[in-house]
C-alpha cells in the first residue's frame, strides 16, 4: 500500500503532467479542421487532440507510477485493471473544444481497487486546477475548497446532462427536467460532465446528477467530490458510480432528498 507521503507526490506530479498535456490542447483550440474530426459513434467525436492529449498523459503518469495500468476513452494503450490504474479522459467535452465552445477538460484519476484515491480536473481555458487525494482535501489552484451548503432543493443549482446518443431514458430526463426547473434555483447542462463534478466540489454547483456515463468522465470528480466533503451516490443510493453509468454528486444536506427524487424518475419511471 502506498503511503499517504508517496500517493501526494504522485498526484503532485500526476497535476505537472496534466498542466503541461493542458497547454497543448489549448494552443489546438479553433485549429481543427473539420477534416481531422472523426466520428466514434451518433454524435461522438474525435480529433488528433484527443488522442494525442491521451499519449502524452500515459507517457507522462507511467513515469510518475510505473507499476499502474491504464484505462483510456480513446485506447491508445492497453486498457487493464490492475490494483493500481489510472483511468484517463484526454478532452471531456471534445464536442464543446471542436464547436468553439471554452469549456472542456482532462479529467485523470488514480484508482486503488476501484476506488479513486487521487483526482485531477484541468479546465484548459480558465487554467484551473482542481485536486484531490485521498484523506488529504481537494483543492482549486491550491486554495481548499468545499462542497456548498445549500440546504434544499429549492435554493440549489444543479447541473445535469442528457443523454446524446442512447435517447431511450428521454422520457426520464424529461420529467427531472420539469420538476427541477419549477422546483430548484437554477438549472445548467454545460456538456463536460468532469467540470460539473468539480464545480460541485468547488461549491459552484450544489448538485448534479447524469446517466450513461462512462468512468473516466466521473473517476477524478469522485474524488474531488468526496475529498470536499460531498456525497456521491447511484441512482439507488449505492455505491456502483465509478462503473455503473449513473451518478449523483452534492453537498451531504441536499443527498438524500435528490437521491430520491433522481430514483422516482429514472428507476421508477
């Protein structure tokens, strides 16, 4: 097991090569041709970016941690679960980079037996770094930071997505989406789910909550999430988020009370 000295210094180092990955992926911002835009899937794109970004934060983290495996949005590495393994999104919201939309992110966690012990998200164009390991707080640029303390439903602002290729929950996100915009302060889908974990970590969102999520969208906000103090949650108030393709992140007041209404629209239907 690492020692918590050992796992600081990996993340401290795991951040540098995050912010250096950062600087590339900004200077591309508005440069890719539509050309160079490849389809993965219905409405799921790619770039030389991407892939790009993704190398070199595996050539980057495998030297900050040899012993840990990889899993990667874009496979340009192995992807395996070991003890250790990062898991990585090269550009979370690579729709947003490649319409000129500035807000996306390289999100990269550091995972021991399924659970993320190191987080970091960097917003590339604000050139924020929000930051996390375990037992030892998250931070925003090296200021600590806290989940909000909102205390309803009512006076929060809560962040969403919805899905963008599989549309059979449609009705489901429909019917959170009336309810929350009658009953909640504000509503916001800003397509990079890894920042609205953050900006949950941050306080600047009270709540989010999103299904058909893949891991590395959610690993390193978990972390930050829980290091700020937050709650993070299943849609049944488990503990399958890292690979269940659901999540709900908030302040511990607001948890249980959006848990449960999460659960009535998407589980009960």
């Amino acid at each position: 097991m690492i020692t918590p000295a050992e796992l600081l210094r990996i993340g401290i180092e795991a951040r540098a090569v995050v912010q250096r990955t950062s600087v590339f992926i900004k200077e591309e911002f508005g440069k890719v041709a539509k050309s160079a835009i490849e389809d993965k899937g219905l409405n799921d794109l790619v770039s030389y970016v991407d892939k790009t970004a993704e190398q070199r934060l595996v050539e980057g983290l495998s030297l900050v941690f040899p012993k840990a495996t990889f899993i990667t949005e874009e496979g340009t590495t192995e992807n395996k679960i070991s003890e250790y393994y990062w898991i990585i999104d090269p550009l979370d919201g690579t729709t947003n980079f490649l319409h000129g939309v500035p807000h996306f992110a390289i999100s990269v966690a550091l995972v021991h037996n399924n659970e993320p012990i190191v987080g970091i998200i960097q917003d590339v164009m604000r050139s924020e770094s929000y930051f996390a390991v375990t037992q030892q707080g998250a931070f925003l640029n090296d200021t600590t930071i806290k989940v909000s303390q909102s205390k309803s439903i009512l006076e929060s602002v809560l962040g969403m997505g919805f899905p963008y290729s599989q549309y059979t929950s449609m009705d489901k996100v429909a019917k959170s989406l009336e309810y929350f915009l009658y009953n909640a302060r504000g509503l916001r889908r800003m397509g990079a789910a890894a920042l609205d974990l953050a900006y949950v970590a941050a306080g600047r969102l009270d709540g989010f909550y999103e299904v058909n999520l893949k891991a590395w969208d959610v690993a390193a906000g978990i972390c930050l999430v829980k290091e700020a103090g937050g709650v993070v949650q299943d849609f049944h108030g488990a503990s399958n988020y890292l690979f269940g393709k659901e999540i709900i992140a908030t302040n511990p007041i607001i948890a249980n009370p959006l848990q449960e209404l999460v659960y009535q629209f998407y589980i009960e239907g």
